[in-house]
C-alpha cells in the first residue's frame, strides 16, 4: 500500500506539473519585445516554462525585424523602448500586414507600467489588441494573452 500511495503522489504531482504547462491552452510562439532586461528575461523564463516558444528582442526595430522574418501567435509589446518604441513598431508591423495579403494578421498586446485609461485607448487605436499593465504576473498575462488572441480572431 506504501508504494501505491507513492506512485499516486507521484502521478498527481505529474498531473498537477502537467496541467500547469497546460492549463492555458496550446503552446504559442509569441515575440516578445522590452527593452528592460530583467523583465525580457524573466517574462521569457515564465513563459517558456509554460511551454511557449518565445523570440526576445530589446527594441521596437528588432521586435519589427523579427515580425518580418517569421510568424507569431501573438506580439508582447512593451510600449517604452529605445531605438523604435513600441507605438511605432506597432504601426509598422500593421504596414507590413497590409502590404503582405496572405498574411493573417497577428493580435499585438502593449505591455506597460501605465494605468492611465487615456493613454491605453491611444495603445489600443494605434493597432494594438489589448493591454497588459506591469509588474507581470504569469497567469494574468497568459489569461490575458488567450482572452485578447480569442477576441481578435473570433
């Protein structure tokens, strides 16, 4: 009986491991663009940990960059960046969309520190999907992502 009960504390610790990754529905692969680098690694850490495939990059160009070079479920877009922020990335990234017809068009979520209502309906006009308000915390932001991908393409 001793090893039964072993073997089913082992099980449900596996199951509990397994539904965490899993609890958030499929992998994604998200670009994941913040030019803070403690908060690009331990978003990508999180993230990955949960079984999604994350492309980190320190600035609005490079987030562009990477848009143009391959295909994302969704884009984490730190709105403060240097280089290009995360407004104007945002607007190139839907150019390039336009320009690209068989191309779907990928749900981009600003990733900010601000609360103001005014300055997330500015996010939210330049062609962003949604707004996730720092600090991060990992199921909040996977609720979120899920939420704001399924409102995008539904």
């Amino acid at each position: 009986m001793g090893i039964i009960g072993f073997m089913s504390e082992i099980d449900s610790d596996k199951l509990k491991k397994d539904n965490k990754k899993k609890d958030l529905g499929p992998p994604l692969k998200i670009l994941l663009a913040d030019d803070t680098a403690v908060n690009l690694a331990l978003a990508t850490k999180l993230l990955k940990r949960r079984g999604h495939d994350i492309t980190a990059v320190e600035n609005g160009l490079l987030a562009f960059e990477a848009f143009k070079q391959d295909t994302f479920d969704v884009v984490l877009m730190d709105i403060h960046m240097p280089v290009m922020d995360g407004l104007e990335s945002t607007a190139k990234i839907r150019e390039f969309e336009a320009s690209e017809a068989s191309r779907p068009a990928t749900a981009i979520i600003a990733m900010t520190a601000n609360n103001e209502q005014s300055d997330h309906e500015i996010y939210l006009k330049s062609g962003m999907n949604g707004i996730i308000t720092k600090p991060l915390d990992i199921k909040t932001v996977v609720t979120q992502i899920r939420e704001i991908i399924t409102s995008f393409s539904g």
